[in-house]
C-alpha cells in the first residue's frame, strides 16, 4: 500500500502495489459535509485548491491538529499549495490486490526481472543486510521481498506529497477517522524534524519511503541503524534504515526465523475443501496423515501449526500456511500480498517457482456481479457484512457455508457457477 499500510492499515484493510505498511481499507462511505473549525486561532491558510469544500475542510482541520501539539508554523508550511488530489481516489478505488486475478498478481511479484534485480540488491547490500538478519532474526530474503514488493527496491517510492495524499483521503471520508489519523503522525514527523515537507512523498495511500510505512508505523516502529540520529527511511543513497525498520516492524509482530511463510503442498484425492480454513490448524505431520504433501511427494516438516489457504479454490495452487504468513498479515492482509512476498522470497532464496498451473482460463466475476453475489449471501442469511464487491475473508467464509449447505464443493471461491448456484435460490 503497504507499513505494510502497517499494524494500524492492517486493521482497516482486508490488503501493494501501494500495498504498503498499509494500502487502504475498505468501508465506503459518503463524502462527508465540511466540518466546522475547532479553534484554529482564525488564521487564514492560502491554498492552492479550487474545491472550496476541501480548503474548508482544512481550516476545520487546521484546529484539531493545532490542538493536538502541531505547531501554526508546522502546518501552515505543510500544507502550502495542497489540492484535492483526484488521482488518489482514483487508486483508493482499484487496489490491485483486490482488483487482479492472484495468478496476474503473483506473475508481476515474483518476475523474473523481479527475482533478477532482487539478487542484485541482496547481493549490492549484503553487509546491511546481514547485519539487520543478525539483528532482528528476520532473513533477509524476507526483508528484500517487502523491498521489491513495496517499491521495486527502491526505484518507485512514489512521488506523491504525503500531506497532500492523506489529506485527500481524510477529507474523502471512506476512511476519514483514518486517514485524519495519518496526516496528525504525519505533521508529527514533519515537527520532529525527521524529513523535510519536500522529501516527504510516497505513495497515494500516505506510504513513504523504500518500504513503504503510513506515519503511525514509521512513529512506532522505524529504526535509525544507521546510527546518525535520523531515521531516514527515504535515503536516495542508503536504504538502511529502511529495510531495518522493515525487519524490526516484522519481528515485533512476532517473526519466527527458520519457520516458512507457508509451503505448496498437494492435495489428496477426495479432500475435505471444509477443512481449506484459517480456522482450522493442524500441525504438518497430521495434515500429512490426512494426505497432504508437499511438492516432493513428502510430509511438511513439523515447523508448527498451520493451515490450508486455498487462494484459487479448488483448482490452482494449494498452500500450508504457518504463523508467519500472519506475520506479513500485518504489513497488508491481502492474501496475494501475502503470497507474493513470501513467494518472492523463497524465489530470492533459490527456491523453485510455483508449480500447481492456475485456472488462467476462468473468466472471473466482474465487481457488479462480485456485489450481486455478496446480496444473495446477505439475504440467504450468510453474510453478515458490507456489500462493497471486495471478497475477502467474511466473504469468502460465508460462500463455504453456502456451498456446504447445497452440497458443493466448500472451495469458497466467487465463480460464475457459485452466482448462478445463487440465483437459482
């Protein structure tokens, strides 16, 4: 987005290409009436907008911040020229975690060009990041994956004003509480002296720097391992910071090294699609006894509980999850970010691509008719959700048990037979 847009996104999320600490969430909501100002002191802001509502908005704005610690002087230069960014709504709405089939997904994380040039960067940047491996036990194949997700190792950070990004998205409303959030710890940074108001750019979600953390994240968990008193997670020169930063946000979320995110595995003939759960957790050598394999035809080894994530249902691949791939979960929970970084990393390790084929035939459905399922599920009584055509783990919950109680196979994937199953209701 996305942090992993990090712990804070990871809450409103259900998950970078902007992923970041943290692409956005997913309420819809009207954009809101302008807010009346809350005290700033009367003073008049220039601004460069020509939506009258959104300069509004900022004035209201400008005494909730200034009552929250940011000084006149800080917020008056932060937001000199800023203007409702259209372009941002626009990528709010077409989040490609949720937008593109996983297989598309998966074809653009792991590339060859993006395993070429990932080698290189561990290859350009061993010492930093061994140290940081040594440091945080979190290998840094792992670190280098979020890198090349979050930013193309740093070639694409985003050049959008982060004040300007946050502001657009806390005026908008969808995420107003937020995003208003965001831009209060951006003006923080910005007070801290950490970053200039020039350098402070990232990507249209408010993620900054070469991986990608929103302002919460970066105040609670960015790291200076450079040691010069700055945590410069935007360095043209020296990614240091950030990719510590990176490693320290995913081992406080409790990063296990030598555990793996998850391992491709096959399925026997006449499994259990029920047993395909989050909820269910079994450790390998029992998942091996009902059997499961992995690709060589042997038990997983006993690297702790995990479960069966099957991301395409009942056809592509099929994965044993561990606690780990939780962990990359709180840098964005989009099940294809997920995949993607550790994917990507087992590819930056020496490990072989994804084997199962994908159903790249499958004509998927298309966002009105992902809503018009979500409405079936919600009047037949098993969705209890928003309806906003985004399938995420509610909705993918509730097809299983539709599919379940017709007899089908408890894939809990959104075809076009499972909208036709629905419609014939």
């Amino acid at each position: 987005m996305g942090f992993a847009i990090k712990t804070a996104i990871a809450a409103v999320l259900v998950g970078s290409f902007c992923s970041g600490a943290f692409a956005a969430g997913l309420e819809r909501a009207l954009r809101p009436l302008p807010r009346p100002d809350a005290g700033a002191g009367g003073a008049v802001i220039e601004q460069a907008s020509a939506n009258q509502a959104f300069d509004r908005w900022i004035a209201g704005f400008r005494g909730r911040a200034l009552n929250q610690g940011i000084s006149p002087k800080v917020f008056d230069a932060a937001f000199k020229g800023i203007k409702y960014n259209t372009d941002v709504i626009q990528k709010d709405r077409n989040q490609s975690e949720y937008t593109r089939q996983i297989w598309d997904y998966l074809d653009s994380a792991a590339s060859p060009m993006r395993i070429k040039n990932g080698q290189a960067a561990l290859k350009k940047y061993r010492r930093q990041l061994d140290a940081i491996e040594r440091t945080y036990g979190v290998e840094k194949e792992v670190v280098a994956a979020v890198w090349g997700l979050e930013s193309a190792y740093g070639e694409f950070r985003g050049n959008i004003p982060t004040i300007e990004a946050l502001a657009t998205l806390a005026y908008d409303g969808r995420r107003g509480k937020f995003f208003e959030g965001q831009l209060v710890d951006a003006l923080k940074i910005l007070q801290a002296g950490d970053v200039s108001v020039r350098r402070m750019t990232g990507s249209w979600a408010g993620a900054m720097g070469h991986t990608q953390f929103i302002p919460s994240s970066y105040l609670a968990y960015a790291v200076d391992f450079t040691g010069d008193g700055r945590r410069d997670i935007w360095d043209d020169k020296d990614p240091s910071d950030a990719l510590a930063s990176t490693a320290a946000y995913l081992a406080r979320f409790g990063w296990v090294k030598g555990m793996p995110w998850g391992v491709e595995v096959q399925l026997p003939r006449g499994f259990d699609y029920g047993l395909s759960s989050r909820k269910i957790q079994k450790m390998p050598s029992d998942w091996g006894a009902l059997g499961v394999r992995d690709m060589n035809g042997r038990t997983v080894r006993d690297f702790g509980s995990a479960s069966i994530l099957l991301p395409a249902g009942s056809q592509g691949a099929a994965f044993m999850i561990f606690k780990n791939f939780a962990v990359i979960e709180r840098y964005n929970v989009a099940d294809a970010y997920v995949i993607g970084v550790g994917h990507l990393s087992d590819r930056l390790a020496g490990g072989p691509a994804i084997q199962a084929e994908w159903p790249r035939g499958y004509k998927p459905l298309s966002f009105n008719e992902k809503k018009d399922m979500q409405k079936r599920l919600v009047k037949l009584g098993f969705l209890d959700d928003k309806i906003d055509g985004i399938i995420g783990p509610n909705t993918i919950n509730a097809i299983r048990s539709f599919q379940i109680s017709r007899g089908v196979t408890p894939d809990g994937y959104p075809s076009e037979e499972l909208l036709a199953l629905l419609k014939r209701q």
